[in-house]
C-alpha cells in the first residue's frame, strides 16, 4: 500500500477501510469550518459515508485511477490529499485536499501537496497537474501558491456550494517547472 513519509511524524498512507472512524470523526468534528468550502461534507452523515468514500477511493487506486491518502501526524490524523482526476493518456491530473482546523499554520499541507505532486509528475511520469480552489478560499489557494503552481484563470460558476455558484481559481504545474525539493517517496 502507499505510504510516503513528508517529514519528522507527518506521513501519507492510502485510506484503508479501517481508518473510516477516524476521518469520519475529524469530518463531524469539524463539520462546520469544513463545509465552507467542501460541498461533500454535508452529504457526509455517517461513518458509513466515509466508509464508502474509502472503498470508492480504493476501487479507484485499483484501476490505476488515482488515490486519497490520509495524511498523519504525530500519529493523529489531520486530514486528506488525493487525486480528483487523473488522465494517463494526456499525462494530466487534478489534486484536492483538506485539513482539520487543529491542524493548520503548521505547513503540513503544504508538505503533504508537495509529497503528491512529486509522486505524480516523477513517479507517475505526469506532465501537468492541476488545482482548483474556490475564489475565496485563500487558504487553499495559498496552497498552490507555496507550491510554485502557475495560476491560469479563474472558471466561473464551477462549484455549487450551498445553493450558491462559485468561481473556481484554476493553478497549474508542468513536470519541467517542478522544483521538488528534496524527496520524501
């Protein structure tokens, strides 16, 4: 199974359907500063939920269509970082990702992001990945940012949120822009 270390006491690991209480429990725990911006939190009522989220997450990584992978540290899980979509043909992907509350500030995302993109543009030979985040959400744009990532527009009215359309910013990363930093895989 996958497993990447991100640095001292953070690593990623493929979600297992044994990790379902614990990323469900972080989810309800933080439910209200989660859905501000996740339009999947509401429909996420139960472990049950979280326990299908993983099987289709592992079915997925089965077929060679991408992955989310929990993200730890100091042994406590803090939150997730995955595929969105993955097209082998181009050689293109898109990756999301989300963070517990309590978690945050410590540049754990940033990490995390940087652990993945690496993965996918030097493990996975992709030359493009992709980010969006809605227009607002500064965190998560800030995000790509640290990255290096080059933002590329913004697509308008792309993600219903709460009855409401938003625009999402759109980021991009060539392999032959990459700069990795040192590896973790």
């Amino acid at each position: 199974m996958f497993r990447a270390q991100v640095r001292e006491n953070v690593y990623l690991q493929l979600l297992e359907e044994r990790h379902a209480a614990e990323v469900f429990s972080l989810v309800d725990r933080d439910r209200a500063y989660l859905r501000e911006w996740l339009p999947w939190v509401d429909a996420t009522e139960t472990q049950d939920d979280t326990l299908s989220f993983i099987r289709s997450s592992l079915e997925q990584f089965a077929a060679n269509k991408g992955f989310a992978a929990g993200i730890w540290s100091e042994r406590q899980f803090c939150g997730v970082v995955g595929t969105h979509q993955l097209d082998l043909l181009n050689r293109k992907g898109e990756i999301g990702y989300w963070l517990g509350r309590a978690f945050q500030g410590r540049g754990v995302m940033t990490a995390a992001c940087r652990v993945l993109v690496t993965h996918l543009l030097c493990e996975m030979d992709l030359n493009r990945v992709a980010i969006h985040c809605a227009k607002g959400n500064e965190k998560s744009c800030a995000v790509a940012q640290r990255l290096g990532f080059t933002e590329e527009g913004l697509v308008r009215e792309a993600q219903l949120l709460h009855g409401r359309f938003h625009d999402l910013r759109r980021f991009g990363m060539l392999k032959k822009d990459w700069n990795p930093g040192p590896s973790r895989l």
